[in-house]
C-alpha cells in the first residue's frame, strides 16, 4: 500500500509540474511578459512580473487542488453573521477586478498567440513541410475536438468531488 501510495504521489507531482512546465513554456514563447514590459515602459520590473505570473499560477494550483481551504467567504458569512452586505459587496468587487485582469490577460495571450501563428509557414519552409501543413493543423484541431466532446459525453467534469 505505501509502494502504491509514492508512486501515486510520485506521478501526481510529475504531472504537475509537466502542466506548470507548459503553461510557463507557452507565456515564455509567445512572449507576453516582455511584451507588457515594453508597452507599458516598465522593463526594469520584468522580474516582478515574472514572479507574478508564477505566484498567480501557484495560487491557482492551490485554489484548484484544495478549494476547501480557499472558501474565505463561507467562513467569514458564520463568523460575522450581522455583516453578510458587506461581505457580498466585497465578493462583487473582487470578481469585477479578477474579471477585468483575467479579461486582459486572455485578451493579451490570444493576440500574442495570433501574432505566433504567422510563423508557421517560416517554419514549415524551414524544416522543408512543403505539402500536408493544412492537414496537420486540421488533424490536431480535430483530435482537440474529439478530447472535449470525450470529455463532456462522459461527463468527467462531474466526478471531481
């Protein structure tokens, strides 16, 4: 049982940091945090930002693997019951400003993303995929397709407890 126990902790922390390892190698590819620096005239705090990011990807991870320790809400409703407005005003304005950054950080990811997909075709010239490259962007939209309807025709989203 304790042989079945590490490797399971074993795998699940592999796992973790292969997705960590891509959504870092996304953000670094496309090129979004220098890009934010340079727009905004702020390069000398590029490694604030980087750090950033990889808080807010932790804290995420945290949110996501325990959502019991992160329901501040619900506690502070039964600690202080005579005050449930002010609570509800303060959880409408903290999703307003976690939409409003999210939004444009997606916002900036997508475009940055757009702006990596005009690089295909130099690519595709570069390492000679002259014939088939439409066929392979098809093939893996295709096999995303497939990955999502699997996904909700099973229902797997429900069985997270």
């Amino acid at each position: 049982m304790l042989i079945r126990q590490l490797l399971l902790i074993a795998a699940g922390a592999s796992y973790g940091l292969l997705s960590a390892a891509g959504v870092f190698t996304v953000l670094v590819a496309v090129g979004l945090i220098p890009r934010f620096a340079g727009k905004t005239h702020t390069a000398r705090y590029v490694l604030l930002y980087e750090e950033m990011v990889i808080f807010g990807t932790l804290a995420g991870c945290f949110v996501t693997i325990f959502p019991e320790y992160s329901q501040w809400g619900s506690y502070l409703r039964e600690q202080f019951p005579e005050h449930v407005w002010l609570w509800a005003a303060a959880g409408i304005g903290a999703q307003t400003i976690f939409g409003v950054f999210a939004g444009m950080f997606i916002g900036c990811l997508a475009l940055a993303i757009a702006e990596m997909l005009d690089s295909i075709p130099i690519f595709a010239r570069r390492i000679s995929f002259r014939h088939g490259l439409g066929w392979a962007i098809l093939g893996m939209a295709a096999g995303k397709l497939c990955g999502s309807l699997y996904y909700f025709a099973t229902e797997l989203h429900r069985t997270v407890q």
